[in-house]
C-alpha cells in the first residue's frame, strides 16, 4: 500500500443487514497501524471479502452498544484465536462490552490465546485513548439513544527536514540539525539569526479522520471536528424522514453535509443507511447540495489520503 491512509467501508447499513448492505465497519490502515472501526455482524466476512487482513488489527474502536455496531465482535475476536492471533489486540469500548464478551466467552467455552486488552471510552467528554509517535486517537461524546462515542484519528508532526543547500552553506553540524529538526532557529557566525523556516521544507499538512457513528444533529460538533482531512458522518436518512430522524436520534444527509460545511473539512463520507432506501444516490443528492465534497461510504470502497 501506497500512502498513509487506506479506509475501506465493510458496510453501511442502519440497524439491519440488507441483501447488498452490511452493518457498520470500516477498516482504516493509518500510518501503518491497522484499524478496525466498529464491527457489526458479518465484518469478519467483509474483511476476507475485500482482502484486507484480520490478524493485523492491533486497534478495534466500538462506538456503542447498539447491535449494528458490535454484533459481529465475538465472532471476529473468536476467529483471531482460531487463526493463532498472538500479538495483543486493543479494545476501546465502553465497559459494560467487557461484560457482554465475558459472558459470550463463558458459556460458548471460548478461551483467547492472545491478550485482550480494554480500553474503556467516558461518555461525558472528549479525551485522548490512543498515542504513539505517529498518531494519537481521541474519543468524544456523540448524542444518541444511549451513551455513543464518535473518534478523531490524527497524525502527529514529525520531525522537519533540513535543505542540503542550507547544511552546505552554515556548514551546519549534526548537533545543530538535531535542534534545526525540532524546530528551531539558527545562528550564524556572524551572530545573525536565521529562521527555521528558511533552513528546513515546508511540513506535509498532518492527515486526520473523523468518525462520528450514531448521532442527532448536533451543531456544537463543528468545533470538535474543525478542519479535519476527512469526516465520516452517519446519515441515517434523507429530508423526506426528518421528523424520524429526530426522533430515533439520527440525521438526514443534509445535516451530515451542514455538520461538515461549518466545521469546514476536507471532505465528507456519508453512511449508516436505513434499508427503506433502496437507492443511495438520493443521499448523495441532497448533501451535496450543501456540501460538494462527498461521498457515500459504500461497501468495498477504499478512500486514500
Ligand atoms: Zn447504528
Ligand atoms: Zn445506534
């Protein structure tokens, strides 16, 4: 794989399975860390369909606990044992999952030969779950039925790179290019101080991701997502179904567009479908009327950055 982000959409269904859609999963390589982003039923499936590979993931986010979003998990988690998994795989969820999981794995007899390790998510406010040196993850409350979290993936800076015109002409030494690359200004022999910016390349701009699983509108997310590279937006259904959207508290695809217009992303990707539409591109239709930068999430697609 080429670039350091591959997301491929395993389904992008509301609440049931239909004959060509699956619940949610998405499957996002970032920066060479592998990722699983919930995982309703039928993604391990969806996994070997698209030829990604399940003994990779090292990261699984479960946004909550309504069936489409996690029903496919035990399977999925069994399957890794089955499959000689032995390296650790991270779970951030929400704690009563571990519960759920225990049971399941109780009375199905089932016993991990890798080690499962929770990560539990606080519905009340936003906070960091995940950092190494290339990336951090942060969870953040979304507004639905029960308690939701949606995720920020964000690249982290990394170091500057000098110009080689720049090392030849100050004859710098490796001492100075350590502190160049860590940002900081130069002086000359002279004495004269000669900014970073003249001496190293202009940074790449740091790639982000979004995903905001099941939520009502909720206008206060523009801040929370302001100007990430890409934004998943749940959009359960269209403006004819507005009343129901609030109601079940979802959104139509023109507030996913709205949401993403005022938090002035890059782009949009809009799913999570209810299955009394037979047709997608009415979705597609009624956000871009708002916001021209989207797509649907459909099954088997790979967005890369
Ligand atoms: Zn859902
Ligand atoms: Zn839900």
């Amino acid at each position: 794989m080429s670039g350091n982000f591959h997301l491929t959409i395993l389904g992008s269904s509301s609440a049931t399975p239909t004959s060509n859609r699956n619940p949610s999963g998405q499957y996002l390589n970032f920066i060479d860390r592998n990722i699983l982003i919930d995982c309703g039923e039928g993604t391990q499936s969806q996994i070997r369909r698209y030829k990604l590979k399940l003994t990779k993931i090292e990261h699984i986010f479960i946004s909550h606990l309504h069936g489409d979003h996690y029903f496919g998990l035990p399977g999925l988690l069994s399957s890794l044992h089955l499959l000689n998994q032995t390296h650790e795989v991270h779970l951030y969820c929400f704690k009563e999952l571990k519960e759920i999981l225990e049971q399941i794995f109780k009375y199905s007899d089932t016993y991990l030969r890798y080690r499962l390790v929770y990560h539990f998510l606080d519905p009340k406010r936003p906070e960091v779950i995940f950092e190494d040196d290339k990336i951090q993850v942060s969870s953040f409350p979304l507004k639905h039925r029960i308690a939701c979290c949606g995720f920020i993936f964000r690249e982290k800076p990394s170091l500057l790179s000098v110009k080689k015109d720049m090392i030849e002409l100050y004859k710098l030494s490796p001492h100075d290019i350590v502190k160049i690359k860590n940002g900081e200004d130069f002086l000359d022999e002279e004495g004269n101080l000669v900014k970073n910016q003249h001496l190293t390349h202009a940074p790449n701009p740091l790639l982000s991701y979004a995903y905001c699983s099941d939520t009502v509108y909720d206008e206060l997310l523009a801040e929370i997502l302001y100007n990430v590279s890409l934004l998943y937006h749940e959009a359960t259904f269209c403006n004819d179904q507005k009343e129901r959207a609030e109601v079940t508290f979802h959104s139509t695809a023109e507030q996913a567009a709205l949401i993403a217009k005022k938090a002035q992303v890059e782009q949009l990707l809009i799913g999570h479908f209810s299955s009394r539409y037979k047709d997608t591109g009415v979705f597609v239709q009624e956000a871009k009327a708002v916001f021209e930068k989207t797509f649907l999430a459909e099954e088997g697609k790979t967005f890369v950055l």
